[in-house]
C-alpha cells in the first residue's frame, strides 16, 4: 500500500537553518511543513531594537525576579537583560543538566525565527585548513568534504543574506560574495598597518565580514546603525530567517507554519527503514500529533536535534535513532573564547565615531597555518574593536564634583581590544545524553551535557592573551592589559557535532549530504553535523551545507530516490 | 513618535503607581547618605545633578528588586561602615558632618575607586559610585540633552574630526 504523507518534507526549527530548508525546499516545489517549538513574532510588536535604558525600570539590568528566577542560565548571555529577554527561553520550562565538575552554558531562543533574532551576525567561511585539519592531525574523523564542495553554496547564500566585508585574499579565511565593508576607525587603521609590519605580513586584521546590509539588497534596508541588533530590526537590516528566508518560502504558497509545536520523537517506519514522520506535543494544548512526510530535515540547533534522536528510541533503534554507529551525542564542540588583551591607543583625540557599527574586527588565524606551534594544534582568530572611552570609566576613576561630572560628558581616550575564538578539539567524551530524571514542561526527557575543555583547549587560550598583547604593542598601544576569561562550554553558543558527517556509516552518524546513514529521508543540517569546530563562526557553514543538503535531497526525490 | 513598547510601559506604570509598594530596603538615615553622596559625586551645576535626574529613588529601586539578598545586606552592611569611618575620624555619622569633613571622608573613600584590595566602607563607597553614574547617565534627560544619543544614527561615520580634548 502507498504510504499516505501530510507533506513533502517537514523541517524542525524556524532559525538559520531551519528558514534555508524551508526556502530552498518550497522554492523546488515542496509543500513543506515548519515545526517551531516556541511562539509566533510579529517585528513590529516584539521587537525592541530602540528601546532605550530609561525606557525600563531598571535601565535594562532588570529585575531578579523577572530574569533571575525566570532565566538564571540566559541571562548569563550578554543579549538576555531586560529589553532583549523576550528572545531567550525560560530555564523552568526548558531545564537540562550536566556532569559533575562540567558546567554547561545552552543559550536558547524557542520562537518563530529561532537564534536568527540575537545571533552574533559573523560569518566567515571555511578552508581546506579547517576540513584537513581532522585527517591530518588524528582528532575527530575525516570530514567528507573539501572546501570546493561547498564554495558554491557559500556563494549561494552570501548573495542572499547579504554579507559585508574586504577581500583579503588570505587562504585560510576564503573571501566571499561581499557587500561593501564597514569602515575601520582611525586606530584600527593604523593598527592594522603596524601589526601587518610587525609580523611581516602573517598577522591580517580586518573588518569584520557581518551579514548586515551596507546597502539595500534583496528587498531589505541597508543598516541604520543604531546598534544592538540582538533585539531584532525592524528594516531586518541583519540576517535573520524571520526576515529574509522564510518570507521567501512563505511566498512560494508551498509553506505550512506551525508554531508551539514542540518535536518530541521521530518515528520509524522499521519495514521501510525510513522517518515516517514527527510526533509533535502542541505547546498549548500538550495533545499529541504526528505528521508525516516523505523527508525530515532536523533544524532544531545541535543539542535539540541531538536530543530529538536520542529520544526517539525504537526496537531498531534501542540507543537512539540514527545511532547504529555509536557517535551520536558524542564530539559535541563549542569554541572557547574571550581571551585576550585590551590596551590604549595615544592620541587620535581629534577623532570620534558617529552611528554605532554592529561590527567589530577580525584577526584572521595566524596559529598552525604555516608551521606548527610547540603548545597546540589548530588555531583561533581575534574578534575586537577600538573605541573612545565614554562615561563609563567614570565608576572606576577616582573623581567627584562638578569638574568630575562634567570631564564624563567628555570622550576619553582611545581603547583596543580584541579576544579570541578557539577551535576545540572534537573529543568522545565530550557529549550529550538524556537525562532519565528530568523532563521539560511538555514531557520531554532533558539532555544532559558532559563537555569539557581541555589541555589543548588550555594552552590556547594562554597563547590569545600573549599574542594579542603582542600585537596591542606593535600597535603602539600602552596599558597593556591581560584579559583571562573561561566561561564554560556552550557559552559561545557555538555549540556543534553530536551527529557528525562521516565517510562511512561505522564512523558517524551522517554522509557526505549531511542524510543520515540508517534513514536515508533523513537529513540533519543545523550544528549537529560538524566533524571538527575549526574556530570560525559557524552559522554560514550550517546555512550552506543546508541549502546543499536541500538541493541534494531534491534531486533524489526527482529521480524516485527518496 | 511613541517608541515606548508595550511592555515597557506597562512595566514602567507599574512602578510608577506602586511606589508605594515597592518594598522599602532603606531607612531615612542611609536614604539621606545615599543622597548626600549622589549629590556630592554629581551635584548640580550648568547642568543637572544626580538629584534633578532621580537618581537616589532609582537607587532603592535598585537595592530593593535587583539586588539579591545577600548582596544588599552586604551593601547596606558596607554602608554602615561608612557611617563607622565618619565617625571615628570626624565624630559623627556621615550626614551629620560639616563641610570639610565631608570632603575628606569622600576623599579618602575616593581614592580607593580603581583598587582591588578594598575595606567595607571603601566598598560601599565604590559600588554606589557606580550606581550613581550608571543612573544618572542613563536616565533621559542626561540621555537626550546632554549625552545628545541618536538613537537612529542612519549611518556610520568611522572618522568624525573633532576638536582635540585633553584624555
């Protein structure tokens, strides 16, 4: 008998990846269901991108019982305070757990839009360097890709989302499909040049590459600069799926968008060997649906689809679906970051900013890109800025009086700053399980995380503050401060593999298309799949081998493969 | 153009009309030394102060509903040895001091601001500092009149030239 289907494919998650499945399925003619966990967002409402601190009783600090009890995790992310809280999910609703001695940050947005609403905006492509990097040095297992398979696909989404940057023509960090690039300050101009002359040529500070619009581009505003872009944008100026991707799906007729619809388990058709569906807990009324489709694509952000797998277990599947290799939930990664050094620029006291560029510099990778550091494999590139000290300084500065008061509303000196994003290992022990004890609001059993850093991990980050400072110094920086920081894993929000690609079925959990090895109507396309980290921000890696998986699975279903 | 959302209002009514309720954390005596040194770290000059701009009743908002427990006994408790520390030096508590008294227990508070290693009164001294310029320059008319924030810019300029200043 034919198997009757709901929909052509079904996609979990509404974020960055979640809004390139959708777009890419319904634009080849799929009638496509999202399933979305959290609430519809309606910009012109929820936004709050211009709310101003005096707008709000604590002057965004907010209150303990609103953040602290409520979030206790989030608000541990910059973007979780009192104006952008909205986007972050409740830590009573959603708990989780881990190891003793291995605390772990999961920063969460369940709403229409996903991640895509606060996420950082960096995008920077990967090289052969990176999907070398696990054949050559042993950790992890080969990826089965090169740069050249996916090339065309960043390219693919570069040109959609907008991406602002400089080419630099350097190997390790691919240039791509630029908008024009924000400007660099007058410290940062020099500082550039300095740090270029004094390291003959290897160490490259550039403009960060942001997907922000510098021009009008595909229907969307250039920037307006008013800064914090993690409370949305109203002219959706910055990248995200609720204002570019999945109005484009929206527009094909072929998207069905179901909000509050908690995935709870895949489901297996055993005589088949195929997904059969997603067995859905509506968020409101906790009743039970499943939908079935002839493709599943798993968007929900590493973790939750990690989790999705494991809690969906079967006879097949004792260990989790997709597991028959063993490596599900295992090589979980995030980048560990934020080391690094601050100093002050002299003079430039005739230059200030106007408008606030959501935007910083990057330092392109210099580690293990030509020779072999004594300390530590792999790399990490420096992301920072400069600026003119403003009132701030004044809660540190000895002063009081009407002299004090009025110096404040005077620019201060010139600071420089840059920290590091490290690559991290991909290590077994580092993973995702589920925890027997602890369910979420909807029934859900928890993940429960084990991720640690490590020696390599360690020695990278000592190395961070002593370049930077190196670097702040040819600068002509002076004050030179050490900046150690160790947040703990998952605090990057960077967090990937769990469901790696592999080259075969015994050594992860997905193939070359991001199909799983034990489903083939399986496709798992968020951070779950990557091999290794490399130290890039790894969103445009995800939309791109998304948008490549979309294609691919197209053309199977074309050809009665799927 | 009201660019106030919703919940922000209603947060804001909120406190407004429930002044009352918000549950007091401070007596009239650190009330009155909160006030006293809000008034003298930013008096009022050719441009507002930290008492124009409602500075010390944000303050007990503050101390009151994001303050934990712990942290405000420990606050108020370094408070108490400000009181301690006028006392003993110039023989009376801090509100009660003349002029030039007060000048030098503000300064020798004062001269901790920066430093790590800090005694209880240093450390009450220090933390409501920064309360007092973190309120009082992000309240609105610091904000709108003086500060002169674009809160939409519409472009960036890497490079404006202006008039040097001393840093």
């Amino acid at each position: 008998m034919k198997e009757q289907y709901d929909f052509d494919a079904i996609v979990v998650g509404s974020g960055i990846t979640g809004g390139w499945a959708a777009k890419e399925l319904t634009e080849a003619g799929l009638k496509t269901l999202v399933l979305e966990a959290g609430g519809p967002i309606d910009p012109a409402k929820d936004y709050v991108e211009h709310v101003q601190p005096y707008e709000v009783p604590f002057r965004n600090w907010g209150d303990r019982g609103l953040l602290k009890k409520e979030r206790p995790i989030q608000t541990d992310c910059y973007a979780c305070d009192e104006i952008g809280h909205k986007f972050f999910v409740s830590d009573v609703e959603n708990p989780y757990t881990h190891a003793d001695g291995a605390p772990f940050s999961w920063f969460r947005g369940r709403q229409v839009g996903g991640r895509s609403i606060t996420w950082g905006r960096q995008v920077y492509r990967w090289s052969d360097l990176d999907f070398e990097a696990n054949a050559k040095d042993g950790h992890g297992n080969d990826w089965p890709i090169r740069y050249k398979d996916i090339a065309p696909w960043y390219s693919h989404v570069e040109k959609f989302i907008g991406v602002s940057g400089a080419p630099e023509g350097l190997s390790q960090l691919p240039d791509g499909e630029f908008l024009a690039p924000m400007q660099m300050t007058a410290v940062e101009r020099t500082a550039r040049e300095r740090i270029l002359k004094g390291f003959n040529g290897t160490r490259l500070m550039t403009i960060g590459r942001a997907a922000i619009l510098t021009e009008d581009h595909n229907g969307r505003a250039a920037c307006h600069y008013c800064g914090p872009c993690e409370r949305g944008c109203i002219t959706h100026s910055y990248f995200s799926s609720i204002g570019s991707t999945l109005p484009a799906a929206n527009a094909t007729g072929n998207l069905t968008l179901r909000p509050h619809s908690v995935a709870a388990e895949l489901t297996y058709d055993a005589m088949r060997g195929r997904i059969r569906g997603v067995r859905v807990v509506d968020a409101n009324t906790l009743r039970d649906t499943e939908y079935k489709a002839r493709v599943v694509f798993l968007c929900a952000s590493a973790i939750e689809s990690v989790r999705l797998l494991l809690n969906s277990k079967s006879a097949h599947f004792p260990q989790g679906l997709g597991n028959s290799s063993g490596t599900l939930g295992r090589y979980v990664m995030d980048h560990h970051y934020g080391s690094g050094a601050s100093g002050t620029m002299s003079g430039f006291t005739d230059r200030a900013t106007f408008g606030r560029r959501p935007n910083g510099i990057y330092i392109a990778r210099f580690r293990n890109v030509s020779t072999q550091h004594a300390d530590f494999l792999r790399g990490y590139g420096m992301q920072g800025g400069s600026s003119r000290r403003d009132w701030h300084r004044g809660t540190t500065m000895p002063g009081y009086g009407a002299d004090f008061k009025k110096s404040l509303l005077d620019l201060g000196s010139w600071s420089l700053s840059a920290a590091g994003w490290g690559e991290t290992l991909p290590h077994v022990d580092n993973r995702v399980t589920i925890d027997p004890n602890v369910k979420d609001k909807w029934g859900v059993p928890a993940a429960r995380m084990d991720v640690r850093w490590r020696e390599n991990e360690r020695a990278m980050q000592r190395d961070m503050m002593t370049s930077m400072a190196e670097m702040l110094d040819a600068a002509g920086c002076t004050d030179i401060r050490l900046q150690p920081v160790d947040h703990p894993p998952g605090h990057c929000i960077h967090e990937m593999g769990g469901a790696r690609m592999s080259n075969t079925p015994t050594q992860g959990v997905l193939n070359a298309w991001n199909q799983a090895w034990d489903a083939q109507n399986l496709f798992i396309t968020d951070g779950a799949c990557m091999a290794s980290s490399a130290c890039q921000n790894p969103s445009i890696t995800y939309m791109a081998l998304t948008a490549r998986a979309c294609d691919h699975a197209v053309s199977q279903m074309k050809r009665n493969e799927l | 153009m009201n660019l106030m959302p919703g919940f922000a209002e209603a947060a804001w009514g909120a406190v407004a009309a429930g002044a009352q309720r918000t549950p007091r954390v401070l007596g009239p005596t650190q009330e009155q030394m909160i006030t006293l040194i809000a008034d003298t770290i930013l008096p009022r000059s050719d441009t507002p102060g930290a008492i124009d701009v409602g500075v010390p009743p944000w303050i007990g908002l503050v101390l009151a509903e994001y303050f934990s427990d712990t942290r405000r006994a420990r606050f108020l408790a370094d408070l108490g040895a400000i009181d301690r520390l006028a006392l003993s030096t110039c023989g009376a508590i801090l509100i009660g001091l003349k002029h030039h008294d007060l000048m030098k227990v503000m300064s020798s508070l004062d001269a901790a601001c920066g430093s790590k290693d800090l005694t209880p009164a240093q450390r009450g001294y220090v933390q409501l500092k920064e309360l007092i310029i973190y309120g009082y320059f992000t309240s609105k008319p610091v904000q709108q009149d003086l500060l002169k924030v674009v809160i939409v810019p519409g472009r960036f300029d890497a490079d404006v030239r202006i008039p040097a200043s001393p840093t």
